[in-house]
C-alpha cells in the first residue's frame, strides 16, 4: 500500500514507525545499529522504520515510499537489492560462507580489488569500515616503530576505536592516556602540519585523512605536497577512502588524483549493502601482517568473518558492476542533475542562501542555514519534515545509481515546495511552528 504523501507534515503521521521506534529503544542502546541512524537524526516521530528497499526506493512499515539518499550510509551506491551483486552472493550462499581455511574466492577477490585500484599492492579484508582504519593505524605504529597518529581535523569520522572516538566530544569510557597519542592537522594546510609534525619530531606514526570529501577537490598540489611531508618526515601516508572509493572513481580518490598512499582503506560502497572493507598498500608494509619476514609479526587483521565468501563475491560483483557499467560516472551526472534542480528550486523560493548543496557531484550533502546564515538543526528539522512528507528521504543528497531522472525531478520539485516553507519561516525570524518537536539534533554531542 502506497500512502499519499500530503503536504502539510503537520498531517503526514507515521503511527507504526513511532511505536517500533520505542520498542527499538527498548531493546537497543540508541534504537540503531548506527548513530547516523538514530531517530535523534530525525524530525520528532518522523523517522520511518524500514520494512524493505528496491533500487532507489524504500518502505516504511507506515506503508509509505520514499526515494532515498545516501542508501546505507553511503554503502548502498547501486541500489537496493542490485540484481548483479544479489546473484553473485546468492550463487556463493549455496557454495558455503566459512571454512577452516581460505577458499579460492579470496584469490579471486585480491585479483579483483588490485585490478580495480592498481596504485595497491597488496590487500586484505575485513567486514567494517573501522576494522581496516584501526589495522592501518597499528601497522603504521608497527613499523615506524612511533607512538602518535595524526588525524585530519577537518574530516568526520575515521572509526569506532579509542584512537579516534577519544577525540570527539562522546569520549566516555577512553582513557586520557589514549586520547593524548592522538594528534590533528588541518585539511588543506601543509604549512600547518609541517609545524605539527616538527612539535612532534620523530613522534608521529602517520597522517591519516580522506582524501578528499569535505572539500569537493583537494587544493591544487595538496596530495602530492602531503605525500612529500610524509616521506620527509618518515611517516605512513593513510587515505581513508571509504567514501571516496568507487565514488571518486573505480580506483578511489588515490585513481582520480594520482597520488599513492602508503596504505588506504576501504569499505561502505565496496559491497553494495553486503559486510565488507579492505585494507590496501605497499608490499613493504603489508608484509608485515604477513608470514614472510623475519620482523616483530604485526597482528594486522585477523577475523572469523573477514573472508565470509558472499560478501566477497558481493565485492567481485559491485567493482565488476562499476567498471563494465561506468557507475561512477552515473553517479557523478545524476548528481549533476540533482544539485542544478535544488540550487535553482532554492534560489526561485528566495533561500538560495538557506539551503545549500555541497561537496562532489557523486557525493552531495546540504547545509541548512538560519536568517544570520548560521548551520542550523532547527531549519534541518524543517526541511527534513517537508522532504519526508513529499515522499523523500534525505539525510543528504548522495545519489545511488539506481536512481532515474524521474526521482531526481521529483526530488526537486518537493525541495522545492520545501523551500517555499523555509522562506515563510526566515520571514517569520523562527521556524519553530514547523519544527513539530525537537529539532534532530548532531550525532557527536556528550549528553543525550
Ligand atoms: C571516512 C570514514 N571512515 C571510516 C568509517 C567507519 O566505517 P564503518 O562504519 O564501516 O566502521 C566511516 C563510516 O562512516 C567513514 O565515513
């Protein structure tokens, strides 16, 4: 049953939705497996519980469909349920998932990664996107023999480990002495972590960042600059490109801009929804994980999950997709399509400064900005409110490649009445009226 979406939200109610939503709490620290997934992300009683998904559409168990964006936290790059990636795992489910010892499909998945990003030399996989930055961090430790990991400031999020979380603001349960072996440095500025890196002389393991994201292109010279201060100063160079891979290009970030890291990660769009990330680099240093050296052995990756064989035949499928299929390039043209619509719907409705559409085509997000253009989870709750009444669900503007034309104008037309709402609230100097509850609120914030 699909549910008409009306336009006022103030009559959109999602009964099922608000009611699983408790029981989630009940059962589930934070209702979700995810924190980007809490319903504290969402409009109050408007976070819809997902009954099932279809290339770019799912359904809530209120009955209603949506396009959606940014499909599984990003890893969902081809759609739900791709009819390609479904064969191929369900061809290895029938074959076994687990053995007692490697089986051929992780030959046949290392040939196929190495293939699809050629500036690696070796790989090795694991199941979360955490697991592979962690195993890079340590290696890094291992063989510089150094304490300290420095991270990119500007970027969100690298993994669920002490190293990282101890340095954002929900840091409870991490000792100090963790915390303080961690270090920053400013995306962009060279200058600035060349001063850091002198501060802390022959202290730092590695500088680790993504490549690019936040900011839709590195600055010109940036990567190789970066690459150059590494070598200088004797530490592993780690992209993070969970986001960047596949969507960059088939190769990553590291393909498109031809800077090779020492070590890169991946994950999220790698399996198409299926558990899976890898773990990449130069021979020298993976080796190390490995069984051929006669140095201090680097507990590197070691998981009883981390070959499950349908998740790597998920990976053989999604590259192969991407690469016989051009995807990359979909996405980066229906992102095109999709930022035009929302900068023109937002300038026509007069909030072209309000409601702004960043980042790289393949990888859209938006800012919602108050009357002093200030980032606003007031004017996100509102605009979130009417996306979701007109049938859109859109924690950001990242496109999958299932979506069509027709979504991607249909998108914009809700933007769109969503954007005449968001012009009577500036005028009226306080969205609250069509806030409906609290407005959502950030995902790294100390207090619940
Ligand atoms: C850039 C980046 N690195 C690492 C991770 C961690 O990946 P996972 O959630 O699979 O552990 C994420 C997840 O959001 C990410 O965006």
């Amino acid at each position: 049953m699909d549910t008409e979406h009306t336009e006022e939200s103030e009559e959109f109610v999602l009964t099922r939705s608000r009611t699983a939503n408790e029981r989630l709490h009940d059962l589930i620290p934070g209702g979700a497996h995810t924190y980007a997934k809490g319903d504290d992300q969402y409009p109050e009683n408007l976070a819809p519980v997902i009954s099932h998904g279809r290339g770019a559409h799912v359904w809530d168990i209120d009955g209603n469909r949506y396009i959606e964006y940014g499909s599984g936290l990003r890893s969902v790059s081809l759609g739900h349920a791709h009819p390609r990636v479904i064969e191929a795992v369900r061809r290895q489910l029938d074959r076994g998932s687990n053995f007692v010892r490697p089986s051929i499909v992780e030959v046949e998945a290392g040939e196929r990664f190495l293939a699809t990003v050629p500036s690696a030399e070796m790989v090795k996989f694991a199941k979360n996107g955490s697991d592979v930055t962690t195993a890079a961090v340590r290696l890094a430790r291992a063989v510089t023999g150094r304490p300290r990991v420095a991270i990119c400031a500007d970027h969100p999020f690298f993994s669920t480990d002490d190293w990282f979380i101890g340095t954002t603001p929900m840091s409870a349960g991490i000792p100090t002495a963790t915390t303080e072996l961690t270090v920053s440095f400013p995306y962009g500025d060279l200058a600035a972590t060349e001063e850091m890196l002198t501060r802390h002389q022959d202290e730092v393991a590695c500088l680790i960042l993504e490549p690019a994201t936040t900011h839709t292109e590195p600055p010109p010279g940036y990567l190789a600059g970066l690459r150059e201060l590494a070598d200088r100063h004797g530490c592993v160079l780690i992209f993070d490109e969970m986001i960047t891979g596949l969507r960059w290009s088939e190769a990553g970030a590291q393909g498109l801009y031809g800077v090779v890291p020492d070590l890169s990660t991946f994950g999220k769009a790698l399996g198409n929804g299926f558990a899976v990330s890898a773990l990449a680099g130069r021979r020298e240093l993976m080796e190390r994980g490995g069984l051929r050296h006669s140095d201090d052995r680097v507990f590197l990756l070691s998981t009883t999950h981390g070959a499950e064989t349908h998740s790597l035949a998920a990976a053989m499928a999604v590259q192969a997709t991407y690469v016989e299929e051009g995807i990359t390039a979909q996405l980066h043209a229906l992102g095109e399509r999709l930022a035009a619509g929302v900068r023109e719907a937002a300038a026509s409705m007069g909030v072209g400064d309000h409601v702004v559409v960043r980042g790289r085509h393949s990888n859209l997000v938006f800012a919602t900005l108050d009357e002093n253009r200030q980032p606003s989870q007031r004017y996100r709750t509102l605009f979130l409110r009417r996306l979701l009444a007109g049938g859109v669900l859109a924690p950001s503007f990242v496109v999958s490649s299932a979506l069509s034309d027709a979504d991607i104008d249909h998108t914009v037309d809700v933007v769109a009445q969503a954007c005449a709402v968001y012009r009577k609230a500036l005028d009226a100097g306080d969205p609250t009226p069509w806030l409906g509850g609290r407005p959502v609120k950030p995902v790294f914030r100390r207090l619940a």
